[in-house]
C-alpha cells in the first residue's frame, strides 16, 4: 500500500516521464515505451477523474465525441505537441506545439474544476 502523497503524485509522474522521454530518447522503441507510459498515466489520470467528478450526471452535455476520446482530448494535444516539436522542430512547428500545449493544459485545469471529490450539496 502506497501513502497518499505518493499515490495522488503516480499519473503525473508517468505522464511526466513519458513527456519527458518523447523529447530526449533517441531510439525508436524507447520513444514507443515513452508514449506508452504517457498513455497508461493518462488512462489512469481519466480513471481518477470519473470516480471524482462532482457535477450532477443528468446536468452534463452530451457531446459529440464518445467519451473514452473525450477524456484522452487534453493528453492528446499535450502529446501531440511534444511529438511535433520532437520530429519537426523548425519555427512554425514550435509555435503550433507551443499553443497545443496551452490549449491542452487549458482543458486540464478547466475539468479540475469538477472534479474535487466532495460530495455535492443539496439544497432543499
């Protein structure tokens, strides 16, 4: 069993390591394990997510993508623009993966704000 400090920190950490590791490894197969343990902490970042989430269930808005890609959309421009500043990092490409990056941490701090792990109050 984990301590709590720990436990709270592991999807940041896998995410970190894998983001990290995109930009800095050289092999091939050490970039694909990279994106995998980017994806894994993403998955489990997702997991958490749901199980705190405070906002009543028949309140949400359907969207138009299926859920599952849905909660991945941050992890993906935030992935997408390592990769693209990895592989083309010319003056433009740095620009664009430098807005994917906000964007995506633009959508991560927004959907914190729901997701506190308090019970919601009623009023009556």
């Amino acid at each position: 069993m984990l301590i709590k400090p720990i436990y709270e920190l592991l999807p940041y950490t896998y995410i970190v390591i894998g983001g990290v590791s995109v930009l800095l490894l050289q092999q091939q197969y050490a970039i694909a394990a990279a994106i995998l343990v980017y994806i894994l902490g993403a998955r489990i970042y997702n997991l958490r997510s749901e199980n705190r989430r405070t906002d009543i269930k028949r309140k949400r808005r359907e969207g138009f993508l299926p859920d599952w890609l849905y909660g991945y959309m941050p992890f993906l421009y935030i992935l997408s623009a390592a990769l693209l500043y990895r592989f083309y990092p010319k003056d433009s490409s740095a620009l664009f993966a430098i807005c994917l990056m906000t964007f995506g941490t633009y959508l991560l701090l927004r959907r914190s704000t729901y997701r506190r792990h308090k019970i919601p109050v009623v009023r009556v």
